[in-house]
C-alpha cells in the first residue's frame, strides 16, 4: 500500500463488515437451525481472529503492510463463499441423536465461518505490527468501524433478507480491497463487488437460506395442499405466514368440541414457533373458545350464572362489558379472542415482537377483526406496566406462544421473573386473575419452576397462605395456573370444579382439594402434578422438594433471568435416562454451551501455546536468520502478554453483562445488543483515538478509571434501567447509548497503550499479543452466561472490573522493571 493514510479506512471497512457479517449469522443460525446455536458464532469470529495473530506471529514474514490489500480482497471472497459452503452443508442438531457424521460437521461449520474473521484479524494485525508507532489511531479506526457495523445491521436487515446482507457486507470488504491494492486487484475486487450487488438483486436459489426439514415451518410445508404465503424478515426475527391442514391452533382444546374450528392462518417465528391467526367475523364460529382451559378466569369473572354447554341456549352475557385486560405476548391473539368473546370491550395487548404486529395489521388486520388495532404496543408487558397506574380483572399470560430470546444459547427471559411477577400482580385489581396457560412438555419443570417463582413473588409482596391464591387444572395438552391477590371463594371454587367437570379437565389444585378430585379425566401413571403442587405451595415441604427434584425449579430474578435452564449437573446421568437416553435433549435445551466451552478452550491454548513451540527452533541452524533473531528477543515483552489476556477477558465479561443487563429495558435482544455495541465501540474507538493525541489518557490509571466506573454501574444500573422503561423505545436507545459512553471511552484505551508499550520493547510480539487476546475474548461471552447462571450478571461485571484491575497491576509492574 504506496499511501499509509488509507490504512485506517481500510481497517475500518474490514471491522465494519466483519462485525456486521457476525452479527447477521447470529440471524441466520436462528433461522437456519435454532437460537442455540446463535452464540457460537461470538466463538467463531474470535477464533478465526485469535488465529490471525498466531499465524503472523509464526510467520513474520506475512505481516507486510503491502498485503494488506490482499488480506481485504480475502476477507471479501470469505463472506460470501463461506456462508455458500456452509448453508450446503447438511448439519442439522436433530440427527445428532443417530448421525455422528454430524460432529464433522460442525468443525466443518467452525472452519468455513472463521475464515473470513481470519482475514479480517490479518488486515488488523497486520496494520497494527506495521505501524506499532501508531496503535491508537488504528485501533480506533477498527472499534468505530465495528460500532457502526453494529449500527448498520439493525437498519440493513430491515431492508433485506439475511442471505443478501450477507453479500452487501461482502462488497463493503471488498471495497477496501479496492481502496487498497495495486491495478489487478482493483480489476479483480471491482468485478467480484459486481458479482455481489447482482446476488443481492437477482438473489439466485443457491444462496437462499437453508433451513432444517426438522422445523415447524418446514413440517407444516409438507402437507398436502400447504402454501407457502409470505416471509418478513426484521433485525430481531423472521416471521412466514402460510396455510396448511396442519395448521389448528387451540391449546389443550377439550375432547368434548367435536365441530370444526375456524379457519386459520398459520405463521412461524424464525421457522421454528408455530402459532395462527383465528378468522374472527361472526361470534358464533368462536363456540370452541368455551372449551378452552384458558377460558376458566373469563367464565368465573361472569355476573350471569355459569352457562350450560348446551348449544342452543343463549349466551347473552357475551355482550356484557366487562372490565379491563391485558394480554401479554398475544402472538396470533387468540387470547384476545377470547377476551372479546366473553364481552370485554377493553382489552390491552403488549406483543415483544413488533414486525408480528405490523405483519398482522399489514396483512391480517380484517382477517383477524383487527385484534392489533387498537390498545396494541410492542415491547415487554412488564415495561408497559410502569407506564401505566390500570388495573386490571385479567392480566393473561399465554405461555403457549412464547419463545425465549436465547441471545447466547441460554434462555435469557425477563417475563418471568420474581421482578415480573411482582409487577403482574400489583395490576390486578383485589379480585383480579393472572392467568398463565403454557403445554405440558414432560417432564415436568417449565410449570414448577413457573409456580414456585409465582409463590416466591407473593411472598416478597407480603401475602399469607398463598395456596389459598393459587388455583390450576390441565387437559390432554396445557395447564392452566390462576393466581388471585385475595384468596379464592367459595363461588369461585365452585366455578372452577363445574368448569372442570362439564370439560373433563382435570383438577390440579384449589384450595382445600382432595387428591381423590384430581387426575380423573385424563389419567396419569402418577399423580405427579398434585404431588408437586402441594408440595410447593406447602412452606414446610417446599425446600425439600425443590432441592430433591431431578431438574432445577429455583425461582428466577432478573439478575439471573435463565427461566428455561433447568439442568442440574449431578443429574445428567438421570435426566439422560428419563429423556430416553438421547442427548439431543441438552441440545434443545440450551446445554450445548459447557461442550462448546470446553472445545473453544482447547482450541484456544493451541492458538496460544503454538508461538511458544516456535522457540525449540531458536538455534537451529537451517531456520532462517530473521526467524532466530525475533525469538532472541522474546524474552523482552514476555511480560505483558497476560496483560492483554486479561483485557481480553474483562472487555468481554463487561460487554456481554451489559447487553444482557439492557434487555430488560429495551425490551428486545437484538436491541439490547446493537445499542450496547455500537456505544461501547464507539466510544472506545473514540477513546483509543483520543489516547494516540493525548499522552496523559495512556496512563495506567485510566485502567483504574474502568474498574470503578464498572462497579458503579454494577450497583445502580438496574435502577437507571427502571427509571428509563417508561420511555419510547427510540430515546431509550438514545439514554442507553449515552449512559454507557463513559465505561466504553476508558475500555478503549488500554489495549493501543499496552502495544505501544509492547512495540518499543519488542514489535515482533504485537502478532501474539493480538492471538492471546482475541483467543480470551472466545472465552469470555461462553463463560460469562456460565458464571451468571451461578453467580448473577452483577458479580460478572465485578470479576470484569477485578481483570482491569489485575491488568493494571501488570502494567505498573511492566513499565517499572522495563523503563
């Protein structure tokens, strides 16, 4: 490259792509596969990008400013072959389970999609060791670029489906390679970004993204007379609207309905989440939604006398307004429905996932009789409810449509939470319901956890023999759990027991239940149901029981919000046997991430140690003269290497807890995600500029600075977090952009320091500094989830704040014994 100048260009269209290439296969793994997988793609691109460092630092010889024009063409071609050869590649997480050609596979999948973060750590390795004199402006033309990369893929995948943002990424590297290379690969980067754009346009069926036959979307497809019939695609899902005989959506409907349903529509949420839209023109077509289970809190609030399930008598009390409810995640809106079937005129809705709102009205807005309409909002219910002093006869809660987020392969859940419930519960009105209606998926777990994290909300709100408040039945396929803030009635009870009966649902539990009126209908081998009803609703057998069960049923706070993760480890070997001895279940689950870690471990070390083996050449003879001399002076610098582990380490460990800490009130993942990175990278690009002009900002103190400012926010983010919910979701990304600007301008400084430092000591190190800290930040996102799985999101952050600190130590230690 004849003109340096450039090189800060180029490193900030290689970041740009790179990171927003990232960032779109965490979509397309959740599309293609399931949201499990999504993570692993934080592991691949630090893998390929820690191995860039480890091969610059084999071979000096590559580390020639003059190819890095070579380096960005590469990184161009990768993106799009790689996502090509990996979308043919028949991996799929449900043959696992009989198909071990299946594990080559996903080393297959490693390889392939780490190749261009390779390329993109050799364009910024490559720059830094070339211009060691000048770290800060480089990497703070590499964190501005990642930043706005973030920020472009919230906009781009907006416009475009995944597989074509792909390919505009693609051209955005390949530009650099334009930028900086000789006249062929002006020629050779000029055609292929043409080659890119026509993709994007024609978009041929070889690029389409690949999904797995094993997904509901794809099963649906398969019957006769099925049709596919739109796809809408968002930054934080996809959503397929079809027809299909397959398609009858009525949770737990009673074996007693034997008429037709409705006709529906069915969608699915990133091809895995089946729901339907319920066509809603004529009231009397909606006769099945009286043998519902997640009608019984509609028929016990009835003023009239409980009606007969006789068709031909009237059943006028529909009409009658009642009081207010809110729906929370209504997905298709059946529970709407059904809150408008039995004559409630007010009925709130609160959908976390906007583009279904705005696929529903666009589409389905008079098919459905408007069910989005009106009294809609997107976002999380619990975040609505600070905005609002309502209360509430009925806040429905139907668990039946609604998927974990799974950011990272765990499912992080806010809506249910004690935090949440708390709030749920001080909407209702003194003899309101929450009603929460969720599938029976044996064994049970979701609805003990659910239970148990109900109960220990009642007790922090102050409530007294909380079996008295809590009530449920269950049909062939769903549970129907209703919590009152006053203890249930004579009539109320009585209510329920006909409601049962006439549908031949089965009772779980009331107040003062038998256990002889319970597992009639729909028999159980084991009444396990009441057993565990009872003993969780019971003080004294409640400890025991939990600490006895096969899986995890703690309940659940924000500061650890992994609802969905119920693996106890010294019960794999049991919950191996009850789930059929198929280990396809850890897999579904979620708990693929400790295997992941520990591969990504080994891996690691190879990448880190391999430099070090290089030293067993240092006087052989038939090693080139160049390579002996770097080795001479390995010994000068050594010293430092664990500092940039350690910043590798801490930047993530603060990264991932507070994008996990900022779902709550963006109410979004992939929000939460893209707000965090783009003003921590931002901000640390602009620290790490700052710090090239200013010498004071290199100090050793500004490490100091993040360590306290982290334990700061530790303490008072989930009070500034609550205090922003009630606003518009666009000045809160505006609020928390800012609010995270400070930690992010310190976070950014440190690393260009230390490779200043490291290039006036020993610039043939810089290459293994990179490796080891790209190599650490794999690690991290992996460990992170683990540790706050046990320990919480806020003692992460001050093991991140506890890296900076021992990382400044080093330095101090450093910069004495060396100057």
């Amino acid at each position: 490259m004849k003109n340096c100048s450039k090189i800060y260009f180029v490193v900030f269209l290689c970041s740009f792509s790179s990171l927003a290439y990232e960032i779109v296969l965490t979509r397309i793994f959740s599309i293609s596969l399931w949201y499990h997988f999504a993570f692993m793609i934080i592991s691949i691109a630090m893998l390929g990008i820690g191995a860039s460092g480890t091969v610059l630092s084999l071979y000096p010889r590559l580390k020639k400013i003059s190819h890095i024009g070579t380096y960005s063409l590469l990184l161009g071609i990768g993106i799009g072959l790689s996502y090509i050869v990996a979308n043919q590649i028949p991996f799929d997480p449900v043959q696992l389970s009989w198909s071990r050609v299946q594990i080559l596979y996903i080393g297959i999948y490693y390889i392939m999609l780490s190749i261009p973060f390779f390329f993109s750590g050799l364009v910024i390795a490559t720059a830094l060791s070339s211009l060691s004199d000048r770290p800060g402006l480089l990497y703070g033309a590499d964190l501005l670029g990642a930043g706005m990369g973030s920020l472009g893929m919230l906009y781009l995948m907006t416009l475009a489906s995944p597989d074509r943002v792909v390919f505009l990424m693609s051209s955005t590297a390949l530009s650099a390679a334009f930028l900086s290379g000789n006249k062929i690969l002006k020629v050779v980067s000029s055609v292929l970004i043409f080659a890119c754009i026509t993709v994007v346009f024609i978009n041929p069926s070889f690029v389409n993204l690949r999904m797995s036959p094993y997904k509901g979307l794809q099963q649906a497809l398969r019957y006769p007379g099925a049709e596919h019939l739109s796809t809408y695609f968002s930054p934080y899902s996809q959503v397929d609207t079809f027809k299909s005989p397959s398609v009858r959506f009525a949770p737990g409907l009673s074996l007693r309905y034997l008429d037709k349903l409705p006709e529906q529509i069915g969608f699915s949420i990133d091809g895995g989440e089946i729901n339907a839209i319920t066509k809603y023109n004529d009231k009397s077509l909606l006769e099945f939604i009286r043998y519902l289970p997640s009608s019984l809190p509609y028929e016990i609030l009835s003023n009239l006398p409980f009606p007969s399930l006789n068709k031909d008598e009237s059943v006028s009390f529909i009409d009658k307004k009642h009081g207010n409810v809110l729906i929370l995640d209504p997905r298709g809106g059946l529970q709407s429905l059904v809150a408008e079937y039995y004559g409630y005129s007010d009925v709130y809705k609160t959908e976390s996932n906007p583009l279904l709102i705005k696929v529903i009205r666009k589409d389905f807005n008079e098919f459905s009789g408007g069910i989005f309409s009106q009294n809609s909002w997107p976002g999380l219910g619990r975040s609505w409810l600070k905005q609002t002093d309502k209360l509430f006869d009925i806040i429905d809660i139907p668990m039946t449509g609604a998927a974990p987020s799974g950011s990272f392969g765990i499912s992080e859940d806010y809506r249910f939470t004690v935090e949440a419930f708390k709030e749920y519960l001080s909407h209702l009105t003194p003899q309101g319901f929450l009603s929460i209606n969720l599938f029976i998926l044996p064994p049970p777990r979701i609805e003990l956890r659910l239970l148990n994290t109900v109960v220990r909300a009642m007790e922090e709100l102050g409530e007294k023999d909380i079996e008295k408040h809590i009530a449920a039945i269950r049909s062939w396929g769903s549970i129907c759990i209703l919590v009152k803030k006053s203890p249930f009635s004579f009539k109320e009870i009585q209510a329920l027991k006909k409601f049962t009966k006439t549908r031949r649902f089965d009772l779980i539990h009331y107040p003062g239940i038998l256990e002889s009126e319970t597992n009639i209908y729909v028999r159980m081998p084991q009444n396990e149901y009441f057993t565990a009803f009872r003993n969780l609703l019971n003080p004294e057998t409640r400890r025991q029981f939990v600490n006895s069960y096969i899986f995890d049923i703690n309940p659940v706070y924000d500061e650890r919000p992994f609802f969905h993760y119920y693996l106890k480890l010294k019960n794999i070997s049991e919950i191996y046997r009850i789930m059929g001895q198929k280990w396809q279940y850890f897999i579904e689950e979620g708990y693929i991430l400790p295997a992941v870690f520990i591969q990504v471990l080994l891996l690691s070390l190879i990448l880190i140690i391999l430099p070090v083996f290089s030293k067993k050449y240092k006087n052989n003879p038939s090693l080139p003269t160049f390579y002996r001399g770097r080795l001479d002076g390995f010994e000068n610098g050594l010293l430092l290497l664990p500092y940039f582990a350690l910043l590798g380490i801490g930047f993530m460990f603060i990264e991932v807890s507070l994008i996990q800490k900022m779902i709550l009130p963006l109410e979004n993942p992939p929000y939460a995600a893209a707000t965090v990175l783009t003003s921590m990278l931002i901000s640390s690009g602009i620290g790490s500029l700052l710090s090239h002009k200013f010498h004071a900002l290199r100090s050793p103190s500004s490490i100091i600075a993040i360590s306290l400012l982290v334990i700061i926010y530790s303490i008072f983010l989930s009070a500034v977090s609550d205090s922003i919910s009630p606003y518009p979701i666009t000045i809160k990304i505006v609020l928390v952009f800012l609010l995270l600007m400070p930690p992010g301008f310190f976070m950014g400084i440190p690393f260009p320091a230390g490779l200043k430092l490291l290039g006036e000591k020993n610039e043939s190190l810089i290459p293994w500094a990179w490796a080891i800290n790209g190599c650490l930040s794999v690690l991290a996102p992996l460990l992170t989830i683990m540790l706050a799985m046990v320990i919480g999101f806020k003692t992460v952050l001050w093991i991140g704040a506890l890296a900076y600190m021992m990382a400044f130590l080093i330095l101090k230690s450093f910069i004495r014994k060396s100057f």
